[in-house]
C-alpha cells in the first residue's frame, strides 16, 4: 500500500499527504468546491442538448463581415471568447467573489480573500484597443472600425435558426 512504503520513506510526507486528503475531503463535504489536483468530470464537460441556444458572434471589420470560417480554430476561438468573456466578466465578478468567499467561510479561510483577485477593473477603451491588435494580427489588415454584434440561434433541422435579432455588443467603442 502506498501510505505504508511512504510512512518507511518518511513520516512528515506522509503526515502532510494524510493532512492534504483531510483537507480536500472536508472541503468537499462543506460545499462541493473542488480542491486541486483531484477534479470531477463535471467541472469540464456536460450535457448539450440540441434545444440550447446558442451564441453567435458576428465582426465587422472596417464595415466589412469578418468570414470566421476562413480562419484557424484557435485564431476564431480567440475572437470570439476574448469578447465573450469581456462582455461577461462584469456581473461574474461579484458572483465569483461573493460564491468563493462562502465557501471559504465555511473552511474558516473566507477571510483571506482579497476581492480586488476576483476584479477586472480594465475599461472598455482599453480592452478595445487590446481587441483590435489581437483581430489586426489575425486578419492581417489595419481595422480602424470594428463592430460586433451578437445573435441566438437554435438547432432546427440540421441547421442554426436564428432566433432572435443581432444585438450589437456596445463595450466594444471604436470610431
């Protein structure tokens, strides 16, 4: 057994490995929070049904549609998840603030929380100017105007059905 042939190597590794198992399993008794390096299958993958909507993104670069298939997958995953997750970062903030620290309460370390490592603070003009360089680098052209706007759509028939109009992403400020 492993906690045996660890005890003849060394009796504080094995104290510490026992204590770090105490540790991970109180944890998760308390809150489901999951300690690393032991995860569970469901923080990574789920269900998807065909009946979820689903969010499309659409850039225009210079008034032209920027044709996102036309691209590597990692260079399109970088356009559309940087955006995504800008547009989202702001009420997630307080969420994962405030989901974290009661969780860690409850193990009597919330109090070692410092709520400005849960805060994006960079503002919109910023994260456009970043944005821009990183869909200029991509595309390989000057973007002086770039405009993103966001649509639902829906599995109908082997084919996305829009399902509501496109909504234009308004943090992103260019001229």
């Amino acid at each position: 057994m492993f906690i045996k042939e660890l005890w003849t190597y060394s009796k504080k590794i094995t104290l510490a490995f026992i204590l770090f198992i105490i540790l991970w399993s109180y944890l998760n008794y308390k809150q489901g929070a999951v300690a690393a390096p032991m995860y569970v299958y469901g923080m990574y993958a789920g269900k998807f049904f065909v009946s979820d909507t689903q969010r499309v993104i659409q850039l225009y670069a210079n008034n032209k549609i920027i044709d996102l298939t036309k691209y590597s997958i990692i260079d399109r995953d970088l356009m559309q998840t940087s955006l995504q997750y800008y547009v989202a970062q702001k009420p997630v903030n307080e969420a994962t603030f405030l989901t974290m620290k009661r969780i860690l309460d409850h193990a009597y370390i919330g109090h070692l929380m410092l709520k400005e490592k849960y805060t994006n603070n960079i503002s919109d003009k910023e994260f456009t100017r970043w944005y821009i360089q990183l869909v200029e680098r991509i595309v390989g052209y000057h973007v002086v105007s770039l405009v993103a706007y966001e649509q639902k759509y829906l599995w109908k028939k082997d084919r996305l059905v829009p399902v509501s109009p496109p909504l234009k992403i308004t943090s992103l400020v260019t001229n």
